[in-house]
C-alpha cells in the first residue's frame, strides 16, 4: 500500500499568490494577515508571495484563473469575507466565489483554497479573523502548502476532460 500525505513543506522555491477582497477590508486585512504570517512561518520566503487585490469576493475567481493558470504558483488563496445583509445579495456572492474558485482549480489543476467567511454577523467574522475561533486565513495558507506538498509527491495525472 502506498499512503500519500500532504506536509506542511512549501516545496523549494514554490511561490504562492493570494487574492484578497478589498470588501470588508477589516475583516480581509487580518485574514491576509494570518496567511502571510502562516506562510513565512512555514519557511516560505517573503519574496515568493504575491498578494493581489480584488474588489470583492465575487470577482475573485477571475483573478483566480488567471494566476493559477500562469504557471508561476504552486497555489493561490483566495480571502474574503462575505457577510449577510438585509437581502440575498451576500448568497449570490457566496455561492459564484465558491464556484468560481472550485472552476479556476478544476480547469488549470492548481489548489485555488477557499478562504472566504460566510457569516451571519460582523461577530461571526471577527471570530474567524484571529479571534476566538481562529484566523481562517492562517488556515488557508497552511491548505495551500498542504495541497503543494501533496501534489508534488503524487504521481502525474493524464489530461483532464475539461
Ligand atoms: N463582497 C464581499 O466580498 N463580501 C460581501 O459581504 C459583499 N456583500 O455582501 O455585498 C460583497 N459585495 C461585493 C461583491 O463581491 C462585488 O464586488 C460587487 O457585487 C460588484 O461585482
């Protein structure tokens, strides 16, 4: 039997790009906080993360193609903080971020992590953003590095079907 483990090892020289919403900036800034700190302190160096800034979570996943399907990443975050309103807009947003990023790692086969908070409250994503309940994008950034590890290891794939 063969295992395979994803480490929390940034492969050698690996450069990682995350992609931050300017909406909800309070809340995205400690996101992307997290993330760049997780990532150095996972021994990626400071000269191999990008950071772009995207208006809103929506537009995210085309950015998100863009640079995964560049070939200079081993992996790109995407951050956001997608908060209810008093209509549905935020699940619309939700929902085409989520999509969006699933397709951008689909179509270029390059982990696009999702680091986007869907909450109910402003409270709910002050948790999430280095809090109580954590830094979800801390968490993300170590999925990056998880999933580039992991992939470098596993044996090639054949062409995708698109
Ligand atoms: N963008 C977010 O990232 N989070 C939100 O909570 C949000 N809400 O609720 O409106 C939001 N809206 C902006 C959206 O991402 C687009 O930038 C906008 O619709 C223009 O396309």
């Amino acid at each position: 039997m063969t295992e395979y483990q994803g480490k929390l090892v940034a492969p050698p020289k690996a450069k990682f790009a995350v992609i931050v919403s300017r909406f909800n900036e309070f809340v995205t800034a400690k996101l992307l906080s997290g993330a760049t700190d997780a990532l150095v302190r996972h021994g990626v160096a400071e000269g191999d993360v990008d950071v772009v800034w995207s208006p809103g979570s929506f537009e995210m996943s085309v950015i998100a193609l863009r640079l995964a399907g560049g070939g200079r990443y081993a992996a790109v975050i995407c951050l956001g903080a997608v908060i209810r309103g008093g209509t549905d807009h935020h699940h619309y947003i939700a929902a085409e971020a989520a999509k969006g990023n699933a397709t951008a790692a689909l179509r270029t086969g390059v982990p696009c992590i999702f680091g986007v908070l869907t909450c109910d409250t402003i409270e709910q994503a002050i948790e999430r953003s280095g809090a109580k309940a954590g830094n979800k994008g801390a968490e993300a950034a170590t999925a990056a590095i998880e999933m580039a590890n992991l992939l470098g290891q596993l044996p090639p794939g054949g062409k995708q079907a698109t």
